[in-house]
C-alpha cells in the first residue's frame, strides 16, 4: 500500500510500484479529468501539480511520489471549476474537443504561481502542451485575461 | 487554493452523473435487457427533434457528432431559430443510430465530416424547429381560445397579440405534442434571424474545463475491464501465434485473445495492466506481402506515375499542348505531399459489452450509422439488438469515421460474454494504424505568353486515392473525382482561375498503405501545388502574385473577395516590418472561398510565422466565433502537417510511433491567426476544414519571398532555409 495526498485528501493504494502516477490516478482513484495523449511526457494531456510544479504524470512513477507531496489533478483546481484560470476559459471558449485542455489548464495555473505576469515569450517556454485542435491563440489570450484577473485580486 | 475532497469513485458508474452541470445531457444510458422499442423516444416529444419539459427546459437533439468543431451548438442554434425559444433554456442530447434505424432515419444521417454538419441538415432541422413551434402556437391558441394567426412566439412564450394574454411553452407542451404535425413549413428569412449569425458561446464549454467531461478512454462501466491491443505493424500482415504463458500471471491480467488473424489483445482489471502486459508479450507475425514496402518504392511508383500514358481528366478547356508548345515562356515544377496521421489527442477507443441477446457500444465516432453497422457485423446479432451510444470525441478529423476500432471492442468484448471491455490504444498503435493522408505528387507545367499571362496549365497528379480503398462504390468509371478538390470545373471544390487551356488528370497509383479521410482530405496538397505553382508563374512573369492572381479571377468573384480581403488586411502593397516577408494562397472547397496572407521571416535558416490573416466566405455563418475558433485551429492542423507531419514507411510499416518522432505545433510556434468572416450569404459553406489548405502554400510563398527558394516537398521539418 502506497500513501497519496491527493486533491487535500490522503488515500491508500495497491498498486504496482512502477506504475505511473497518471494511471493510479485515472484508475485506482477514478479521477478521469487528466488524459492520456503520449504516455512518453511530450503532449501534456496528463499534467497534474506536485507540491505546486506542473508535471507529467504518465512518465512519473508512483513511487517516486511520497505522502508529503500534495498533488492536485484538474478536479482539485477549484471547488465549483471557478478558478481564474478556469472562468478565462470558460469567457473565451477555449477548448474545442477539450481533450488537452485540464492538462493545458494545469500547466497554466502551475506558470501564473510562478510568474503572475508572463509576457508571451515567457507562455512559448512554460506551455509545451500539444493542442491537435490548435487552440493556441484562445490559450494565449485566455493567459493573459486570468492574469489580469488574479493580479486584480482574484476576482 | 481550494482543494475538494477526493471521492473514490473508481466502480461508480459515471456516465450518468457526468452530464449535468452544464445543462447538457449525453443522452448514455444502460440499456435494460427488458426495455422494448418504441416509436417516439419520449411523450413529450413535439418532433424527432425537440423535447420541451414543463419546466421550459428546450432538449434539442443533435444526431451529428461533436468533436470539437461546435457543431452541437451551431446545430442547436439552428433549430431553436425556428422554434423561437429561450437559448438560456437550452439543453441538448444524442439520439441513437439505433434509435435513428428504428425511426426510418428520422434523424437523417449521423455522419459527420467533409465540413457538412451545418450545411447538409441545415434545411431538415430549422424546419423541425418551425414544425415544432407551430405545434406550440396551435396549442396555446387552442387553450386561449383564440385563432392561431393572432399568436406569435418568442422567446418560449406564446403570446395572444390583440389580449397580450401568454402561454409558456412548458405549459403547452403537453398538448402540443397530441397535436398531429402542420403539413407544411416556412421558414424564417434570413434577415429576420435572430439567432442564427450571433457568437454565442458554446452549450459544452464548462465540462470540458473542469475535467467532468467524459470522454471514451474514461468511460467506466459496472464490472469492467480495459483491453490493449497491437496488430500487425506491417500493413496486410497477420499474425501467426504469441506466448501467452509469458504474460498470464502478470498483475491484473483476465485474458489474451486474438483478434481476427490481425491482432492480438490483453484484457485486464486495468489498462495500465492490460498494454503493460501486451508489450511484455512475445508475437510472432506473419509480415505478409508488404515487408519490402518503403518510402522510396512508393516514391518511385508516384514518380511512375507522373509519366504514365493513362490518367483520369478531371478538368480540362482548350487545348492545353498547343498552348504550352506555342508559349513564350514555360514553367515546369514538382511537388510531393506525404502521409499523414491524425493524431487525435485522444486516442482510438471503445467499450463494448457483448451478451449472446445484445451488443452495446459506447464509443467516439463520427459516424453513428457506420460504427452500428460495424456492431452488427463483429456482433453477430440482428441489427435490432445491438446499439452505439455516441460521445463526444476527444479529436476526429476524419479519423473516426472509419469503425476498425469499434470492431476490434466488439469482438473482444465476445470472448468474454457479459462484460464490458473497454480498449484504448495506445499511442503507438494509434500512429502504426491510422487511415493516413493519402500520398500524391504532382508535376505543373504552365505557359505564359509574351505578356505574362497564363496560357495554359497543365497538371498531372499522381499517387493515391481515398475512394478506391474505402469506398470503391464512389468511383465514376474507376476515377475518384475527390483527388481533384478545389481543382474541378465547377461545385464546392471549384478551382479559383480560369484558365484558357487547362489539363487536370490524376493517375491513381495505391500504395499498399490505408489512406482516409484527413481534415480538409485532397484540398490540402492540391491547394499547396495550386497555389505555390501560381506563385511561381508569377515569379516567372515579373508579375506582383496578387495581381498575377486577380487576372485569372475575373469569372470568381467570390474568391476573389476573399483575396482582396487578406491582402488589404494585410497590408499587401504596402512594406512589412524588416526581415518580414509575405504570402498570398486562395481556394475554394467545401463550398466556401478562403484565403490567407501569410507573414514570415528566416533568420539563420530558421523560419519563424509571425502573422495570418484568413478570410472566409462560408454563406451564412452560424456562429461567427466558432467560425474563428476553426479558422485559428486550422491553421494549427495545416501548419503542423506542413512543418512536421510526415509519416515515412520502412519494412511496409509507418515509423512514426509517438508524438516524439510525430511532432505537431505548439503555442510557441502558433503565429497570430486574424480571422475574417465575411458570410455573403444565399449558400451554406463548411468551416472545419477550408483554411487549412490555404495555410501551408502562403506561408510556403512567404518563405519563397524571404530566401528564394521553393520548398516542393514537406514536410518541411528541421529544413536549414538557407540552402538554396
Ligand atoms: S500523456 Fe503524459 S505527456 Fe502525453
Ligand atoms: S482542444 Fe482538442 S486537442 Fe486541444
């Protein structure tokens, strides 16, 4: 049994040591809002927060996650799916098969906590997330738009 | 931040929670082996298309797929223009192909690609709208006790006009569904729409960023079990026998069973077990006749074909030979186009549970109707007994119209009668077996006279062709006219020019890879040799391209429009910024003129697109921001296969297997799309996959206008642009 801090919740789960922390979270914990895309760390489709950091969770083992470090998948962003980030992307609608996008989003909250105000070189560097639909220009604005929001208090 | 508590839902069965929030219902259910068929799907169904509940609550239902394109809203947009409902009270749901069969195709067709989920069933459901709202009025005025001709309706309220008395429709709605439907319809005109043309958000925006939105991969049934499966990487390979002892006693593993004499599968308790299992297996394959296939053999047999004496026409005027004989000037050039995969992000998938009385399949597809027919084929059940319940799809592009993987579910879900198997591919499966761009080349020849202008085109294209692998029924007298997209005479994929003398023949040449539907399909390559080839007759004439254009646009105005539109938004005549250079590419297809000016610049080899404005001209748009949420997306789609997208074959197999080898666009190189909608209306024009074609050859004009140097052959990769 392995000890997780999930989303503010602790759990326990039987799993094999070597899998990834992606697939306990979609399987063992049913938490089905991060995808698989590659399985191999180049999409993002998979992006959940450890103890802040954006990471890629098909290509981190489970057991390389100990229970002091708080993940937090999509699900755990907000309680109503109100985050700043997350009402951005509902304003300007973002997504479009929505397939990449908790991935993307979680990628986007982990850059605004590092650098409120990212200029668009600093968003080319930290979002490497693939998008097939070409969402790309509605991310970009959607960045921004959550940015002005949180550094205006949030609101 | 704010954390929720976890909910350890692993066995719950989601598909029925998941839906609400956003108002919108998915319309899943679990089948009860009891439930019978009925005509209408619910009482209160004032047609196939419109539910109202006594709450006003609007169910419009949607038989074509949503995968991303928004056509769920703009199909919900239509048919509540005519119903005159309140748009807030709208909610939607996905009837069934089985459903559909039972109902005589009450729905119409359920495919969804080729740009036509507006524009083919716009007609049948606005007036399914209108039908409905007549319904509602006839009622109203029945229990008002006045004539129908004083009621008018807005907004889901019926309003007696001379009294100013009303009726809700939820109040109504009970009655108007007794009714026996009007026998005839009018619908609005356009100019009186209120709905139709506003860029009103999408009805599926807020799952979708919250995570609640189901997609395949997370669908979990009661008792399930994921399935990981690889067949033969070599097309036309089968397989010949896997050590099944080897895997058995790993983690979590059920069952290993073969698929066909294609593939073979793991299922397991999960489907990290499952493909952990399936890549620890030892198979043995049978590669079949295609082992030696590569990307220079299918090179060499395209480049054959440009020589071959026999080619099907696909468009000619006058007498192109004499034309080119008797020019001033003659202008040759060859052009390749590879194979592409689609990549969806999310990949193939399907959960089937198979009884020996019933099949259901819960599956993305952008075709109901066809991955039905596949149930009832791999099930081996009367049609009446098996059932496909749609999802939305994480990515279609033209991919998921074709069932290969709703098959496969199905006949693993057979072996092991009464549970439901959910199979995902991975990623490298995914890429190993797609139905993948077709590949072509062509070679141009143009002649121009002393003056510069165009005399004759003479375009020979070669390489392979959809119909003929997936629906050879479609073949006029054995041509696939869709290999001459945006090159034809006349229709949706008109070429923009005219020109005097004129050759257009394709000799089909199939390689032994499968080729399907790809966004935007023939239109993509044809527009890059079109439109670049143009350019280069420009060159050659020491003609400006948009004026070499405009010369041969005199008989396309609508085209023509569209060109004028990017260049003066653009700036065209006018100087970029230094270092920037810029590209022009036109063309009609799926019934709409776009184009795009494209701004680039290469320092140190290196191409950087700085800027595209698109124009397109669709007709009517339904919704003008979706409408530029497909234009900036198509460039994505168009600008990652010119870039990146090239699929190359060795031993008769693709070697591209990742996202890693498989590249595709990232914000980083994203340029700043400019949409311009500019609907001249009076025709119904597709949106989802125009501009790609017009993205890669502007900006390949554009990388001409900077270096020199003509790019033929893509992808373009890591290319050094400063090799001439
Ligand atoms: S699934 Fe993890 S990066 Fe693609
Ligand atoms: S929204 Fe479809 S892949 Fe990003």
């Amino acid at each position: 049994m392995q000890e997780l801090n999930i989303n503010g919740s602790s759990v326990a789960v039987d799993v094999d040591p070597a899998t990834p922390l992606l697939w306990v979270i979609r399987e063992q914990l049913g938490l089905t809002g991060s995808k698989y895309g590659c399985g191999i760390g180049v999409c993002g489709a998979c992006t959940v927060h450890v103890d802040g950091r954006a990471v890629r969770a098909c290509s981190l083992p489970v057991a390389a996650v100990t229970a002091g470090q708080a993940i937090v998948t999509i699900e755990g962003l907000s309680t109503n799916g109100d985050h700043p980030v997350q009402r951005a992307w509902d304003d300007l609608d973002v997504p479009q098969c929505g397939y990449c996008q908790p991935g993307m989003i979680m990628s986007v909250v982990a850059l605004l906590a590092d650098n409120p105000t990212p200029s668009d070189a600093d968003i080319d560097a930290a979002v490497t997330n693939i998008c097939r639909c070409g969402t790309f220009n509605r991310v970009r604005r959607g960045i921004h738009l959550a940015a002005e929001r949180l550094r205006d208090g949030g609101a | 931040m704010e954390r929720v508590p976890l909910t350890l839902s692993r066995r719950d069965f989601v598909i029925g929670t998941t839906a609400a929030g956003v108002g919108l219902s998915l319309g899943l259910y679990l089948p009860s082996a009891s439930a019978t068929p009925e005509m209408a799907d619910d009482t209160r169904e004032l047609n196939a298309w419109v539910v109202i509940e006594p709450d006003d609550t609007v169910i419009i239902r949607i038989a074509r797929s949503e995968m991303g394109q928004g056509t769920l809203t703009g199909l919900a947009q239509l048919v509540a223009e005519e119903l005159e409902c309140d748009w807030s009270k709208v909610t939607t749901e996905y009837p069934t192909p089985g459903r559909n069969r039972i109902r005589d195709r009450v729905w119409g067709s359920f495919s969804t690609g080729g740009s036509r989920g507006i524009r083919s069933s716009q007609q049948y459901v606005r007036e399914g709208g209108a039908l409905a709202r007549m319904l509602l009025v006839g009622a109203a005025a029945d229990r008002l006790g006045v004539a129908e001709a004083e009621c008018r309706a807005a907004d889901s309220v019926v309003t007696h006009v001379p009294s100013g008395r009303s009726l809700r429709y939820g109040e109504v709605a009970g009655d108007a569904a007794k009714r026996a439907p009007p026998d005839s319809v009018t619908l609005k005109d356009p100019r009186d729409w209120k709905l139709i043309g506003r860029p009103v958000k999408r009805l599926d925006t807020h799952a979708k960023v919250t995570g609640e939105q189901v997609y395949g991969t997370d669908l979990t049934l009661p008792g399930m079990l994921n399935a990981s499966i690889r067949a033969c990487p070599v097309f036309g390979g089968t397989l010949k026998s896997f050590d099944e002892a080897r895997v058995r006693d790993m983690p979590g593993v059920r069952a290993v069973v073969r698929v066909d004499d294609t593939a073979v599968a793991v299922v397991a308790d999960t489907w990290w077990q499952a493909d952990t299992a399936l890549r620890a297996l030892p198979v043995v394959w049978d590669q079949g006749p295609n082992s030696a296939v590569s990307s220079a053999s299918i090179a060499a047999l395209l480049r054959e074909g440009l020589d071959a004496h026999d080619a099907f026409v696909g468009n000619r005027a006058g007498d192109v030979d004499a034309a080119l004989a008797g020019a001033a000037k003659r202008v040759e050039a060859e052009y390749a186009y590879p194979f592409q995969h689609h990549a969806t992000m999310e990949p193939m998938n399907a959960t089937a549970r198979w009884t020996h009385e019933r099949c259901d399949v819960w599956c993305p597809t952008q075709n109901g109707e066809a991955a039905l027919q596949a149930v009832v084929e791999a099930a081996g059940l009367p049609a009446g007994q098996c059932d496909v319940h749609k999802i939305d799809l994480g990515g279609g592009f033209g991919r998921r119209g074709f069932s290969d993987y709703v098959t496969q579910a199905v006949k693993i879900a057979r072996q092991l009668p009464g549970t439901p198997v959910k199979l995902i591919w991975s990623r490298e499966e995914d890429m190993r077996h797609g139905a993948y761009h077709p590949i072509t080349r062509a070679r141009l020849t143009g002649g121009l006279d002393a003056d510069g202008r165009l005399v004759g085109l003479r375009i020979r294209l070669s390489g392979q062709s959809i119909l003929a692998a997936v629906m050879p029924g479609a073949l006029k007298d054995g041509a696939d006219m869709v290999t001459f997209q945006g090159m034809l005479p006349d229709g949706d994929h008109a070429i923009s020019y005219s020109v005097p003398n004129l050759l257009i023949d394709h000799a089909m040449r199939n390689p032994p890879v499968p080729p399907g539907f790809w966004r935007g399909v023939n239109i993509n390559q044809n527009a890059i040799y079109l439109e670049c080839f143009v350019d280069e007759l420009a060159h050659a004439a020491g003609t400006d391209p948009l004026a070499f254009r405009r010369a041969l646009m005199v008989g396309h105005p609508r085209s023509l429009g569209v060109l004028n539109a990017v260049a003066e938004r653009a700036g065209w005549g006018t100087p970029a910024a230094a270092g920037v250079f810029r590209g022009l590419a036109v063309c009609k297809t799926f019934g709409s003129h776009v184009a795009a000016c494209a701004e680039v610049s290469v320092r140190d080899g290196r191409l950087k697109i700085h800027r595209i404005v698109a124009a397109t001209d669709c007709g009517y748009a339904v919704n003008p921001q979706q409408i530029e949420a497909q234009v900036e997306g198509s460039f994505v789609f168009g600008l990652s296969a010119m870039l990146y997208g090239g699929c190359t074959v060795a031993g008769g197999a693709v070697e591209q297997h990742n996202f890693d080898t498989y590249r595709s666009m990232t914000i980083a190189e994203m340029p700043q799309v400019e949409a311009i909608v500019m609907p001249s209306g009076g025709f119904w024009g597709g949106v989802g996959e125009p501009t790609i074609a017009v993205a890669a050859p502007a900006v390949l004009n554009a990388i001409f206008a900077a270096t020199g140097r003509r790019i033929r052959e893509l992808p373009l990769r890591d290319t050094d642009l400063r090799v001439a």
